[in-house]
C-alpha cells in the first residue's frame, strides 16, 4: 500500500496542481490532491525510463522523489509503502507483476463531500486521472472497474457501497488476479476501543454519509480483515491511500518511509496489529499477503503489494 502520508500527518488537497507537475496535459485551474498530482509527476519523469531501462525505476525511486517533490513545493507529508511482507526496495515498481496472469480488478473512490463542512475539490479528478492511467498503462476493463464518486452519476461513495465494493472484488477474486484499490478523501483518527493501536486511535476512511446516525467511518480493523484476513490466496493487491492518517489503514507488518532514514522496508514495530502479526507468524510472509496505500495513485508505480 501506498500512502500520502504519516499517521499522524494531513494530507493536501490543492486548487490548481498544475504548479506542482509538470504534466503536458493537467490544465490549469485543475483541483488535485498532492499526493497524487506528485506521483503523476514523477511517473511521467519515469515513464520513458520504465518502457526501456527496467532498473530505472525502484520502489526507492519513486517514494524518494515522490517526498523530494512535495519537500519542494513546500508540503511536509512524507510518502510511504507498507507490505505484508518486505519488499526489495530495489526492484522496479509495478502496479500488476508478470506473475498475475488473472483478471485485473479495481475499485476507485474519490469523494468530495459536496455541500458539506470539509469540501474537497480535487478527489474526482484524482479518481477519474487514476482511471484513466491504470486502463492506459495496465489494460483493466471498463467491467471490471467499480467507480465511486460523488458527482450525481456515479454511485455514490457511502459507507455501505463502499463495504460493498470492497467484499465484491475481494469475493470475485480468485490466485493469479490482481486487485488495485484507489481512495482520495478525507481521513481520520477516532479512539481505539479494542486496545491494538499503541497510540490509542485507530486510523479510518471517511464515507460520504459519515455524519449520517448509526453509519461513522471504515476502521483499519476492518480493512485488515477484509484485504488481509479474507483475501484468497494468490491474489495481488495494490493500494493508494490518498488522505489524512493514511500511513498504517491496513495494518500491515512491514514498512518504507520516505523521510530518509530508511534504506529497505522494517518491521513496523510501532503498529501494535502489525507487530503482533509479525511475531505471530515469526516474520514469514502471511497466508494472504496483501499491499496497500492511500493517495492519488496513478501510475504503473504505484504499490507492489504483494500477495
């Protein structure tokens, strides 16, 4: 997984990306959160490297740049990549390795939360720029992506259709398919109750109807149990969290933060689900290994999570 940044960090949401890529074809004016925007930016930096020099573009080299860029344009989140088992930091990035033979699944949400206190403006496009680079460059179809957005014409983002969507592709999913889930909206830290966050707060997304009685947020409890816990094995899964304490929303054991003092991934020992996991299976790779992050993803960079 792939995430904007710290637990403890916010994320941005920016009016006008266009001053923070280079992108031939970001227009100005366009609303983008910068998470996304900067790792479209360094895709495109890379993206003639990736078709011809295979080492060109690392799991370091993109995180790094991902961090340099923001640090540049002013923005203190950190970018980071978790795993549910180490990956070699020097391998090139991909979103679908060759290994997955399968179909190519993928649910996109992008919420901004119209009308209400907090409106974002850039999370459709981030969606819809994530969309379009993922059928661009790794060939998903039309059928096989659920697109959420708040817009009036697609579904849209609640707690319950986004559940859905989530138990949907993890169901349909069987070894040698791959699954890449996107989010871009809010995120948030709420009190943990179960005693498995050393911090005391548990991380969570932020459906549309969040403020609606008897609905709240989408814990990391429970995105673990879905993309860890239930996942059937074999499958690869990539995810870009692009929002607010998105560093650990899924619990996983192993970690790379872009902030200059780490060389390969460690186990996140600061992360009481993930600790404990990692101890429990004595550090082997688990039964469903999966990968995951938050932030405008897009490119054929984004998280190698693999299964």
């Amino acid at each position: 997984m792939i995430s904007g940044c710290d637990d403890h960090q916010t994320s941005a949401d920016v009016s006008n990306i266009s001053g923070l890529t280079q992108l031939p074809d970001v227009p100005s004016g366009l609303a983008g959160g910068a998470c996304t925007a900067i790792l479209l930016d360094v895709l495109h930096d890379y993206e003639e490297k990736i078709q011809l020099d295979t080492e060109a573009c690392s799991f370091t080299d993109v995180l790094t740049s991902m961090r340099d860029k923001l640090r540049q344009k002013g923005f203190s989140q950190i970018p980071q990549l978790s795993s549910s088992k180490p990956i070699d930091m020097t391998t090139p990035f991909t979103i679908v390795p060759e290994s997955c033979t399968g179909i190519r699944r993928a649910v996109i949400i992008g919420i901004n939360y119209r009308g209400q206190r907090g409106e974002l403006k850039g999370c459709h496009n981030d969606a819809f720029n994530m969309y379009n680079y993922i059928q661009d460059w790794y060939g998903f179809q039309d059928e096989n992506v659920t697109v959420l957005v708040d817009d009036g014409d697609h579904t849209s983002p609640t707690k319950q259709n986004i559940v859905n969507a989530y138990h949907t592709v993890v169901r349909q999913s069987k070894s040698g398919d791959a699954i890449f889930l996107h989010y871009s909206g809010h995120g948030t830290k709420v009190k943990d109750l179960n005693g498995d966050e050393d911090d005391g707060y548990d991380e969570a997304l932020v459906p549309l109807d969040f403020n609606r009685r008897n609905v709240g947020v989408i814990l990391d409890d429970d995105l673990y149990d879905l993309f860890v816990k239930g996942l059937p094995s074999g499958v690869h899964v990539v995810a870009l969290m692009d929002c607010c304490h998105s560093g650990t929303v899924l619990d996983l054991p192993y970690i790379f933060k872009a902030d200059g003092t780490y060389s390969q991934m460690e186990v996140d020992r600061k992360n009481s689900t993930a600790s404990k996991l990692f101890d429990k299976l004595g550090g082997m790779i688990l039964n469903s290994a999966v990968g995951g992050a938050k932030m405008g993803l897009m490119g054929n960079v984004l998280k190698q999570f693999l299964r």
